[in-house]
C-alpha cells in the first residue's frame, strides 16, 4: 500500500518511518511489547499529508471505567442480537489486546477528497473465567471531499456496497448490510455544533464479533481501500484550481481538525493523559487549516452544494 501511495503521488517523497516499543528496531521482534509504527509522507504531489498508522497493544489490564463501557457496548450489542462472547461478561482487571491499522490521506487538490480508513481488533482475556476470552473488529473508510465530484462519490460507496453486499445478505447472522454501516458511519462522523457531517460518508462498523468469516470481510475492507480511491485521483488529481478553491479546502479541514478533536475516541483516548507519542495521536490532523469568522457562501455556489449534502446525507447508490 505504501508503495502504491508513493506510486501514484509521483514525487520525490516518501514515507518515513518511525516505530515505537517493539517495533523500535524496526522489525517488531519482541512479541512481549506494545509498539507501532507510524508512516508519514508530507509534501507530496497528490498527498499533502498523509499517514499509515499500525498499533499493537499486548497485555493492557482494564480500568474500571474502560471496562464499564465495553460492558454497555456488550449490553446494545445484546439487544440488537449481536452479541457474542459465551456469556462473557467484561470486568475492571481483565486482560485487553489490541491491534488496529489506519491510513488518513489528505490532498494537496482540492478536488480529490481526503481519505480516512481503518480496521482493528480488540480482545479481552477474562481474569476469573479460566481464560476465557471475546473480541471485536471495527473500522470502515469514507470520504472528506471539499467539491462534489458526483461519480467519484457514487463509484466509491459502489465499490462498497458490492463488497458487503458479497459477505452480508439479508437476514445475515451479524445484522450488517451496507446500508446498516453507511448510516453508522453518517452517524459517527457528524458535528453537532455545526450540524453537518464531516464527509460524504462510507461504512463504519464496531463490536462486530471476531469470527473467521468476520476476519474474511475486514481484510477484504484493507484490501479495498486503494482501489476505492486511487481512481479518484488518476482523474482529478492534476485538475488546475484556484487559491479560492485552495482556501476553502482549508476552510473544511478546520472542520476534519473540529473533529478529530472533540468527537474522534481514539484521540481523546490519546490526549487524555500526558503521552509521549502525541505526534502519532495527532497525526491524522491536516497540514494546513483556516478558520474564517462567520464566512458566507454564495447562493448557488459549489460550495453551497456540498454543505447542503453535508447537513443532509443522501443515499449515493
């Protein structure tokens, strides 16, 4: 994946690579140790900025609080027919795993939309029942685009719903449907303050569990990100555009950057404390970002289209 980035970017920029605990040596060696290697490319011809990100968590032991949230997590899952886990029930001191790979590519066009995607696993080990453990996936991928390009958009959530289409038809086991995690991923990604969402959306899935089929499908979601996207690029990545344009890509970033700072867990969860990875925690944040005061849209602008579409999700295909 990383090569195909560079590929397409066709500069002279690469990705560096920076690994932490036992991926400092680069090779990630020592299974006994948390680590994880964090990948930017920044001033690329495509990609202004841009991030692949892969986490290792071994032998986490649950707070009380931490554990009282998966537990309520357990409990939704529960009712909506979800659930697994044998009766599992998770508990301050049990024993967590976590794994998760993320990619955030952030366009230097204005035409070409900011891509964001995932996945992970989280496995807890229970403290009193012998071992006994349950684990989830999630992640997803959508789109942060800055002008609608319509067919971009379209061909994208096409590419995604055949794929969950394939794994899930209806009255699946799981309750999933492409349908089901657009709306979740429309859902997760929304500001309130602002009332619009963050992008024209994709799929997000959480507290799927952890099955050899459900595996099948998640790296089948990894192995589609580049497709999904880098047909986007090939058309409008050399479209000219003006400082205008340029701004009001800066403009929306503000509102990726909104964000990821008051709604986003996974960095909340990272600046909750002092942490001495901060810069991996804030790495998915844009390159450069504006904030105007009470700036007004033109009545039939192009940008006006998108922040209708954005206060208003549609159903793309």
């Amino acid at each position: 994946m990383i090569a195909e980035i560079e590929d397409a970017d066709g500069s002279d920029e690469v990705f560096s690579k920076d690994g932490w605990g036992a991926f400092e040596d680069g090779n990630g060696g020592d299974n006994a140790k948390s680590g994880g290697i964090t990948r930017v490319i920044q001033g690329g011809n495509v990609v202004e900025k841009g991030a692949c990100s892969l986490t290792v968590i071994r032998d986490g032991v649950l707070t009380a609080d931490r554990a009282a949230t998966i537990r309520g997590r357990q409990e939704r899952a529960e009712g909506s027919g979800d659930a697994d886990g044998d009766g599992l029930v998770v508990q301050e001191g049990d024993v967590y795993s976590a794994a998760a790979l993320s990619v955030v590519l952030h366009t230097r066009n204005p035409f070409v939309p900011t891509f964001r995607s995932d996945v992970r696993i989280f496995l807890v080990k229970s403290a009193e029942k012998d071992g006994q453990s349950v684990a989830w996936f999630g992640g997803g991928s959508d789109l942060t685009p800055y002008y609608l390009v319509d067919q971009d958009i379209i061909d994208f959530h096409a590419h995604l719903k055949k794929m969950c289409d394939e794994y899930f038809p209806d009255d699946n086991q799981y309750n999933l449907s492409y349908r089901q995690m657009k709306h979740s991923c429309d859902e997760y990604f929304y500001l309130p303050a602002r009332s619009e969402h963050r992008g024209t959306g994709g799929i997000f899935f959480d507290d799927v569990p952890a099955t050899r089929f459900t595996y099948e499908f998640v790296s089948e979601v990894a192995r589609g990100w580049m497709p999904s996207w880098l047909p986007i690029v090939e058309r409008n990545g050399l479209r000219e555009y003006t400082e205008e344009e340029k701004h009001w890509q800066c403009l929306r970033r503000g509102r990726y950057l909104e964000f990821n700072l008051l709604y986003d867990r996974g960095v909340k969860f990272g600046l909750a404390n002092a942490n001495p990875r901060v810069e991996g925690v804030m790495v998915s944040a844009p390159p450069k970002i504006a904030f105007d005061y009470n700036h007004v849209l033109a009545e039939g602008s192009e940008e006006e289209r998108l922040v209708e579409i954005l206060k208003n999700p549609k159903n793309w295909v």
